[in-house]
C-alpha cells in the first residue's frame, strides 16, 4: 500500500486524487511546506508526482488505493495516525466525469461510478479524515456548478451532492473546527474539461500548476 513512508517533522497535507490535474498540482505545491500524502489510483501518475517533488527538496507518501473502498480508506487513515498522529490538511479533488449525455440516456455503469467516486465516498471519507484532522485543520473541496445543466446527469448532480455535503459539514464545524473551506478554481486544461469539452481551444485555459498557485493562498491562509 504505501511507497516511500517517510518520517518529517513538516506538517502533513492529505491529497486525495493527486496522480493527475489539480490534484497533482496542488500536492506539489504543498510539498514546499508540507509532507504530501498522495492518494490516488494511478500508480504511475503517483511516482511521476512523487518524482517531482524529490527535484523541489520535498518529501511525499504514496497511497496507491481507490478512495470508494472504504476498507482500504480506514486502513489508510489508521495507518497516518499510528505514525503521526495527526494531519493538518485534507485536499479532496478525486473525480469522475461521466460522459455529457440527456437524462434519458444515461448508461447505468457511468451513473454507478459517478456516484460511487463523487458522492458515496464522502459518506466514509469525511468520517475517517475528520478524526485525523486537528481542531484547527482545514479541509478544502472544490465546487463545479454543473447540477441542473442540460446533459450534465451524470456529472453535475453527483458533484453538486458532494459540494451540498460539504457545505453541512462546514456549517456543522464553524464553530468548532476543523475549518471546511469550499473554492472555485477556473477552467483548466484538464483530462476532466477535455471529456466534456473535446474540441475546445485549450490554449484559453488555465494551466493546474497555474491554478494551483493562485488557489494555495486560499487553502494555507487563516
């Protein structure tokens, strides 16, 4: 399960969804201040991660699990606290990207994933990591409004079921910590933007280390 444990006395920073796009963007800017726990299913997205970090003099732990079993994801979770006790940040960008579609096209096996990666999830994620994360901690999610649009079934209804969870989890925490943040990072250039938007001139978009720079002030910050 893991790659490269590695004792630091940096703060750590989980990242769920780190072999590609934002994610691995996010997780190698972290690694500049934190030790990186990477989280993903991509094995080979992971070690070039992992890859870059080692150039930038950090350090990171590779988790090569799917985030939907939940066994896996407790093991996971009591692993980090048997050796560290604690992590400072959860960063959840982890994704599918069912195809556009009408409703009532919809493919049952895109609808299962999509659910089971966007929304399911969360039900054993945020329970699991909460326990992990200090009172003052902070998890970050990351809105994309889709829910409602024509062709977006899949996609944008499961999304905004995941964003709709976390906004209670940050209204149920205001008081009490860990602080949830919630952001809204630009269009990208992105394996995900590029199923949805196939012929699209991605030169127009932001690259992920570009806006992972402009969102790290957000997710850091007080």
């Amino acid at each position: 399960m893991w790659h490269r444990m590695t004792d630091t006395s940096r703060p750590l920073a989980l990242v769920t969804g780190a072999s590609r796009g934002l994610g691995f963007a996010l997780a190698e800017a972290l690694a500049d201040t934190h030790h990186v726990i990477a989280v993903a299913r991509t094995v080979g997205g992971l070690e070039e991660l992992d890859d870059r970090i080692q150039k930038r003099g950090g350090t990171a732990t590779l988790a090569p699990m799917d985030i939907v079993k939940a066994d896996a994801m407790a093991q996971l979770c009591r692993s980090v606290h048997d050796r560290w006790g604690q992590i400072a940040l959860w960063v959840h960008t982890a994704i599918h990207a069912g195809p556009l579609t009408p409703v009532d096209h919809l493919d049952a096996k895109d609808w299962k994933k999509s659910l089971s990666i966007n929304t399911d999830a969360m039900a054993h994620l945020v329970p699991y990591i909460s326990h992990l994360l200090a009172s003052d901690g902070r998890a970050v999610f990351f809105e994309d409004n889709h829910g409602g649009e024509k062709f977006y079934g899949h996609y944008g209804t499961t999304k905004a079921a995941q964003i709709h969870l976390a906004r209670s989890w940050q209204e149920e925490t205001r008081s009490i910590g860990p602080d949830v943040r919630i952001l809204s990072p630009k269009p990208m250039a992105t394996h995900l933007r590029a199923r949805f938007f196939p012929g699209e001139d991605r030169a127009a978009l932001a690259a992920p280390a570009q806006e992972a720079a402009r969102l790290l002030p957000d997710i850091l910050g007080a």
